[in-house]
C-alpha cells in the first residue's frame, strides 16, 4: 500500500468509517434511482403500444404486481436483454 493511500485509510478510520474490500463485476445494470431510492427491475411483464409508443409494465425486485409500473422504452435502456425476450414472446 502506497504512503497516500495508507494516509486515507487511517483518516477513514479516524472518521469511524470501515472500509469494506470490493471488485468490480461487468453486468447489465438493471438499477434506477428515482427519487434518492434505487430500484432494480426484476422483470418486464408486458408490453403495450400506445399512440404508436411502446410501454412496458415494469415488476421491480421486492415489490408485487400492484406496484409495477408502465415505463417508456426510453426508460429502459439498461434492459435491453429484457426487452428482446418480451419482444419475442410478443
């Protein structure tokens, strides 16, 4: 560990802050932040087109049918796998 970066971990630890280990993991991001939240989408259950836009009934993780919401394609540019497979069963 080079002297600078020894330097921040002891003034994180000062500010009672841990430091937790990570790496970085290449995936498809399927997370929103609306409203300070984030959401992640579990799956797209629909698709409906509407004055000639299409929009999709989003069903977010840890959420129920009752909370799924129609979003533009726009929206979803992050879950373009998902759309595919819609689009297919469509």
């Amino acid at each position: 560990m080079s002297k600078a970066s020894s330097s921040r971990c002891q003034a994180l630890a000062e500010l009672g802050k841990e430091i937790i280990p990570w790496k970085m993991v290449e995936t498809e991001p399927k997370l929103f932040l609306i409203q300070g939240d984030v959401y992640e989408v579990e799956k797209l259950v629909a698709l409906k087109i509407v004055k000639g836009q299409k929009l999709y009934r989003v069903r977010w993780r840890g959420y129920g049918r009752e909370s799924d919401t129609m979003e533009p394609e726009e929206n979803l540019l992050s879950c373009k796998e998902m759309i595919l497979d819609l689009e297919k069963k469509n």
